[in-house]
C-alpha cells in the first residue's frame, strides 16, 4: 500500500515552492502509473494458473491437455477431413429464380448447367415462331372476313377458296391458337424459372447409392407381389 503525505505550503513561499510542487506531482504521477502497470501484471499472472473446484478444491485439467486430447477424437479427425475436402460450388436459389426472370436461361448459366441453355433459347425459338404464324393467320382472315361482309363482290385471295362462314370459323380458330400459344409460352417462361430454382436447391444433393429408392419383387403371405425398396444410410 502507498501512501502520500503533503505537507501544507505557506502562502508568502509559494513562488519558491513552484519547482517543488511541479516534481511532486510528476513523482506521484509516476508512482500511480507503476502501481497500476504492476497491478496488471498480476492480473495477467492470476489468468494464467490453473482454475480451482470451489466444490471438490482441486485443480482443472490443463486446456492444452484437452485440447490435443480432442485434436486425436474421431470428431475431430472428421472435421479436419471436412474442412480439407475442396469447396464446391453451392448457387443461392433467389439469385438463380431472380436471374431466370429477368433473362431466360440465366439462372440455369448461374448454375453451371450449361446444358440447359440451348433448351431454353430451343423452347423460347419455337414459341415466338408459332406466335408469329398464328398470328398472320389469324389477322389475315380477320382482314378476308371484315372484306366481305355487306360485300357482293369480294376481292381477298380467298375467293373461291373459303366462304365467308369458313373465314369466320377460320378467324375464331386461330385466335384460339393465337391465345394457347401466348399461355404455353407463359409457362415455358415459370417453368425455367422454377427450374433454376429447383436446381440451385438440389446442387450438391446427395444421389450416390446410399440413398435410393426402386422397385423390387417380394414374397407376401398372400403371394409375389412388387415392393418399394428405400434405402437411406
């Protein structure tokens, strides 16, 4: 413990007492700090002993004992065998739905099914063709119907080839088309986005034999008959 004893300064000596007064405040300033350097390194030493039982008042198992103890575990082995496997590749579901609804095929070049893309552009290709045809159509005898209402003397170059009720069931079949080529075309469009969803999921989905399901013949009281066999390990 220190202790600090001032002595009282008289008033008439205290300009003599400045230089007296300024080393006494820089020696307590250096004994405080002292006292707290030395107070922190016995914290620091107190850290480092063992840890006492309050109950059975015995010492703890050293940490490092533990630790190279549970470095040697099966546990451990196989985390270490885990963390050195090689990092695969695992693509985030929203990105590739998101990717998939801006851009079609996106999502499935995200994913690095690069397979999937020419599909895509295969499917949207043949889309936009029968839209194209059905709607030519479509207007074209839309155009030879409205021609030849309230007119005897019909110039399309239909004449002689439909007559004005064939051109109207003509028109209404081809909006028909018109509108189911628009809706599977929709489809086609949420399908590859679920299925750059779907896909992002299932990456990295375990498909070795260990997980399986087929069908296989088996033997009931009642007689032969086919089973569903899971296995799962």
């Amino acid at each position: 413990m220190i202790r600090f004893i001032f002595t009282p300064i008289k008033v008439e000596n205290l300009s003599m007492s400045l230089p007296r007064l300024f080393f006494v405040i820089l020696l307590c300033s250096a004994m405080l700090g002292s006292a707290q350097f030395c107070k922190g390194q016995v914290n620091k030493d107190s850290s480092k002993t063992q840890p006492v039982n309050p109950v059975t008042n015995e010492k703890a198992a050293p940490r490092h004992d533990t630790l190279q103890s549970g470095a040697n575990s099966p546990t451990s082995s196989d985390s270490l065998a885990y963390a050195q496997r090689p990092h695969r590749f695992q693509p985030n579901p929203k990105k590739a739905g998101l990717y998939s609804a801006i851009v079609p095929g996106l999502g499935q070049l995200y994913n690095r099914q690069y397979w999937k893309v020419p599909l895509v552009y295969a499917g949207l290709t043949v889309a936009g063709y029968y839209f194209v045809q059905n709607l030519n159509d479509y207007q074209a005898y839309r155009l030879a119907y409205i021609g030849r209402i309230n007119n005897p003397y019909p110039t399309d170059k239909y004449v002689n080839i439909y007559t004005t009720s064939q051109l109207q069931q003509l028109q209404n079949d081809y909006n028909k088309f018109l509108d189911l080529t628009v809706l599977f075309t929709g489809l086609g469009y949420a399908l590859q986005v679920m299925d750059a969803v779907t896909s992002a999921h299932l990456k990295n989905f375990d498909i070795s034999r260990d997980i399986s399901m087929h069908l296989r013949p088996v033997i009931t009281p009642n007689g032969p008959g086919l089973g569903i066999v899971m296995n799962y390990k």
